[in-house]
C-alpha cells in the first residue's frame, strides 16, 4: 500500500477515537524536547509527552544548532521554558562526514553545477561521539544570546536497543 | 514534577514493554514526513507511523526549507524515496512576521547588539494561509536540485480540532 493511502486509513482511526480538538495552542507544560529524526525514535510515547504538552522539534541528528529558529519561536511566542536536547545510540549522525556526503551527492550528477554549488553550502553537522555531541549541543544553547536566560537546558541520550532515556547534563 | 524527573518515570514504563531493540537504522517504509512542533501534532499516532517506518522532521510550521539538510541525509545515506508534508490549522506561524519577532526579541534586551545581530539572521519562515504553504512546500522540494529526482512529494493538512489529515496535492 503505498504510503498516502495508509495514511488516510490509519488516520480514520485516530479521528474515530479523537476528543482532544479544544487543546491550546501554547504547549501546556512549557518546554521543547529537541531530538533526531531516527525512525526508532518516538519522542511521545519514550518519553510520556501527552498531546498537548510540549514541542517537538525533530531534525537528523537532533542538532540545537539547526533548531535555533524553532526555539526562539517555542520561547518568544509560545512560552516554553524549559529544553531537553536527545541524541541517540546509532545515529546516523555517526556514520558520515559533510566532504564525503558533498563528494556522493555530486558524484550522482556529475557535472551538475546547481547540485554542486547548492550541497556546498550545507553543513550537515555529523558528529563522532553522542554524549560529546549532546554536551555540546546544551552548550550551544545555554551560550546563545536568542535563547532566553535562565532556561532549564538538559542534555539526554536515548538507547535504541533498551529504550532507555539516560541524563548526560 | 520537574520535566526531566517525568522523562525518567514515563521511560521506565516504556523500556519494561521495551522488544523493539532489532530494529535496523534505515527506515523500513523508506519515506520521511516533515511536520510541525506544534503539540497538539503527534505524527506516530495521528498518522499510524510504526516504530522504524520513516523519518520525522519536525520544526517550527514544519517547513520543508528549514529541513533540507535533514531530507538529504534522509535520501542519500538511508535510502527515503518519498516525502510527505504537513502542516496544520491553527498553526503559530500565521500569527505574526519575522520583522515583529525580530522587534520583540530585540525589545526584550535593549542595545544588546549581539542578539540584534543574531536575529537579524533569521528567516523565521512564517505563512499566511494553511493550504497554500503545503504547495509552496511541496514544489520548493520537487524543484530543489539536492532532492533525488523521482522521489514522490505529497502535501497534507492536519486538522487539531478534529484530529483529520487531509491530502492537499
């Protein structure tokens, strides 16, 4: 079945049994959980977040960095206080370096020079060591002059194969 | 409850039904869905995304610009074929403009001109209408020379007061 079609059908589902249409649009208790896009994380049910909570800002790697934008949106405008950063066991984060994912990506359209000049403008911030990245990311945020004093910034990593939530910072 | 000791209790309960530690790095669906923070959007459970499928980016309206870097790890390390875009009613991102938050963040430090400088740097990627920024989306994807011609880009709304996702383009 190919994707869409599932979707529409698992959604009917989830509207037959929906009876949260009047939460708010300000997450309920005030904080941003950042983390990876990883197909083996699911930030609600991991971490008990209810519909309603909190924001979830999700990207490859689970980079503080790249989320600026969306945390100074949760922080300014929607009042959260509070951000827990997560970065997992076997990311694929882990695997890779940004020259050697330019080199690949041009490889596959030689000669293309849109490719080439637009993949050359990304950092795909990859890292070696999850809980160093972690520690760094919290760092990133707690020094950041957009990110408001006096935020609660924790760091946490996520085990894959127990699916075990460990605090880092 | 502090978050994180609530992270830690909830975890608990989900590590002791926890028998999902097999579960390969590649999505097994191969598609990614980018979506938005919000908290009243809860991907796995409104879409029936199983633990594994797909890739979920997730940021501030869920704007496929801001995930780009994410969507070409995605495609070219861990093999996606197809992406689907959400965004939602009620969204944050039709309640302002980047030169108002722009203005409030600064307002917040006065004469500070390390974080006039650093929000000056961002788009903040804000819409004015629902539907017609899932298609922006959606061709902004099809058009990017970084993502893998073929890959099939589908673009959807999700309603929070019924708990309905319904297919745009």
């Amino acid at each position: 079945m190919s994707v869409h079609l599932e979707f529409l059908k698992k959604n009917e589902q989830y509207v037959a049994d929906f009876d949260k249409g009047h939460l708010p649009l300000p997450p309920a208790k005030k904080y941003t959980v950042v983390t990876c896009m990883d197909a083996r994380v699911e930030p609600a049910r991991q971490l008990g977040i209810e519909l309603g909570d909190a924001h979830v800002i999700r990207n490859a790697g689970g980079s503080a960095k790249d989320a600026l934008r969306s945390v100074v949106i949760s922080q300014r405008l929607l009042g959260t206080r509070e951000i827990a950063v997560f970065h997992h066991t076997d990311c694929g984060m882990l695997t890779f370096l940004t020259n050697d994912l330019r080199s690949l990506v041009k490889a596959a359209e030689p000669g293309n020079a849109a490719v080439a000049e637009a993949v050359d403008k990304i950092e795909f911030l990859e890292f070696a060591d999850v809980e160093e990245s972690v520690k760094a990311d919290v760092k990133f945020l707690q020094e950041n002059p957009l990110v408001l004093k006096g935020t609660t910034v924790t760091g946490w990593t996520y085990d894959v194969t127990t699916g075990k939530a460990k605090r880092v910072i």
